[in-house]
C-alpha cells in the first residue's frame, strides 16, 4: 500500500484546488506567545518527531478506512514536523503571529548552515484552558511561489495580463485563432472529450461520496492540505489582495495541474496522464466532500472553481487521448503533437479565469458566508 500512499502525498504537496479562508492578523495573548516560544525551544532540543508508523498495528487493522486514516495521519505529521537541523538559531525578537478560526499561526525567523535563511512556522491550537503545538515546521517549500509574485507590483502585471489575455481572447489575434482551433478539435473529437470528462468528473464525484460518508478521513485529509498549502506558500497569499493571491494561486496551478499532472504526461502518449488522474480525482472529490474544513456553504461556493479548474486539466489529458488516436489512424507524430500543445491556451484561458474567481471566494465570499 505504501505507493499509492505516496501518489497521494504526491498530488497533495502539488494541488492548490482546496478553497481556505484568509487568517487576520492576531490580538495579543501572553499565555499563546508564552506558548510558542516555548514550543521553539523544544524543537530545538529535538523534541518534536513524526511519529512512526507501528507496521505491526497497521497489519492488525481490519478496515480499509482506518488503515487509510493513520496513513493519512502519518503522512501529515511528515509534512507538519521538520526535523532540527544542528546549528538552528531563532530571532525571538521578529516573532509575527496571525489567527484564523482560534487557530494562531506564529512565524520566526531562523538560520543554520544546513538550511540558510529561513522562517520557523508554530501552529497552535487552543486545548481546553491551555494550547497545543499542531505543526512546528520550516517553511522553506514556500520558495515554491517566486518572491516577485508577492509583490504589489507583481499584482499589477497579472492584473494586466488577465486585461491582455480577455482582449486577446475576443478580439481577432492569433490567440483567438488557436483557441477557435481548440473547438474544432473538441466538435470532431467530442466523444473522446465527453468521454474523458464524464469518466474524471465520476470519479471526483464518487470521491465526494466517500468523503461524505467517511468525515473523518475527509477531515484528516483536509488538516493536510491546510499544512501543505501553507508550506508551499498559497495560503500566504490568501491574506494580502483578491490580485496577487490569484496570481499565486495561477502560478502554482500551471506549474503543478496544467504542466506536472497534465501536459507533461499527456505528452507521453496520454496513458500517463490518464493513469495518474485516476488517483488525482478521487482524491480531490474526497479532500473537497463538503464535511470537515470546508463546510457546505463554502463548497457550493467553490463548485465553480472545482469545474473550470479541474476542467482545464481534464481538456488537456482529453487532447493527449485525441493525439494518441490520431498517432494510431496514422496521423504523423509531429504534427499530432504539434496539434496536442495548442490545447494549452484554452486550458491556461479558462485556468486564469477559475484563479480570479478562487482568490475572490477566498477572501471576499468564504468570509462573508462562515460569519
């Protein structure tokens, strides 16, 4: 089971397709700060470890759901506890702290030769009269999200960009051109289109239903992702403006869902990316049911990200299975290929479009919901 427990941790450390809500900055509390520094020393001591795995008590789980609960649990302590590296040392003294949901969240600067420059993030979480350490982790998966895309002005140029891709996409420009290329294909392929779609889709779905029916896997599940999208530095951007979190979450998007999981594999004759959205999928379905961390008024509001995002994915392994078939009746495979990487304007169009949508539910719709 152990591979397929890795495909997972795979697509989660690599997806962004989760709805979060924006955490605010914090109001003072001595007994939480007293807390967390408290929590950084003891991380460097050494004191906060996964937890392995008993391989004899695993073995004595009869329930598939169980199994993959502590899986899951496992998994997320990997991603939740960064070991210490031996030299670390920590600016107290720069300590920042927001809060979301009770949650505190407190970042400190550190340094070690292993790891250069860094931030040391405490997540706590309030127990009864006293808080308990969540994650104590090293952020640097953060780097993921390049540092000028944080910035006001890395805001404003995606700001001008979306502008210049609507324009480009209505006005009569090559790109229009390829993108009424992209519908031609889809209308004289449209069964290998339909197909793909209605097979993804009932897989997310099925995946839903399990997740429904088993809340606390979606829920472990959902802590994970939470943890994993805030080392990867999508969560960061959540809390700044509706602009530069939808270029954040762009950016990962493309990197990971159009190019990792879509095109790249697609590329290789469609057949991996079609094996790896067969995992990919379910999992969303399950990580999205509307229990746990996203609450049904949340999801209802994240179906329109759910079907443009993951429908810009799907059209790309759908225009792999095309080029496969084409290769197949003979077509030259230059120009089946060649055919293929015009699917990816359609799919970065729509993919940009979901982004401003997302950033918008996220920090403006979400909030006003769960109030």
């Amino acid at each position: 089971m152990k591979w397929l427990f890795a495909v997972i941790l795979f697509f989660s450390l690599t997806s962004s397709v989760s709805a979060q809500t924006a955490p605010k900055a914090a109001p003072a509390n001595a007994a939480a700060d007293a807390m967390a520094d408290q929590a950084v020393r003891d991380w460097q001591a050494g004191k906060f470890k996964p937890t392995p795995l008993d391989t004899k008590t695993l073995e004595s789980i009869q329930s598939p759901t169980e199994l993959l609960q502590k899986q899951l649990e496992a998994l997320a302590q990997q991603v939740q506890f960064t070991p210490t590296p031996k030299d670390a040392r920590v600016s107290f003294e720069l300590r920042r702290v927001t809060e979301d949901n009770g949650t505190r969240v407190y970042s400190y600067p550190i340094t070690s030769t292993e790891l250069g420059d860094e931030v040391l993030t405490i997540t706590l979480v309030p127990n009864k009269d006293t808080w308990t350490a969540q994650s104590v982790r090293v952020g640097g998966d953060a780097d993921l999200i390049p540092d000028f895309v944080k910035t006001i002005w890395g805001a404003w140029l995606f700001a001008a960009l979306s502008a210049l891709l609507l324009w480009a996409s209505i006005a009569k420009t090559p790109w229009r051109a390829v993108l009424e290329q992209n519908m031609q294909l889809v209308k004289a392929y449209k069964g290998i289109y339909i197909g793909t779609f209605v097979f993804f889709f009932g897989l997310f779905g099925l995946g839903t239903l399990f997740g429904m029916s088993n809340p606390d896997i979606t829920k472990a599940i959902g802590q994970f992702l939470q943890t994993v999208l805030s080392a990867n530095g999508v969560a960061e951007l959540t809390q700044t403006n509706v602009a530069s979190a939808a270029f954040g979450i762009t950016w990962n998007n493309m990197r990971s869902g159009i190019f990792l999981t879509s095109f790249v594999p697609g590329s290789m004759f469609a057949v991996p990316a079609y094996l790896i959205g067969m995992f990919q999928y379910p999992f969303y379905g399950v990580a999205l049911a509307p229990v746990g961390t996203l609450p049904l008024a949340a999801w209802l509001l994240h179906i329109p990200t759910i079907l443009i995002e993951l429908g810009s994915y799907m059209f790309i392994v759908a225009s792999s299975g095309v080029m496969l078939f084409r290769i197949i009746k003979k077509t030259p495979l230059s120009f089946a290929f060649l055919e293929f990487t015009r699917c990816l304007p359609l799919a970065i169009s729509f993919l940009v479009l979901a982004a401003w949508y997302e950033a918008f539910e996220i920090i403006v719709l979400i909030p006003m919901v769960l109030k």
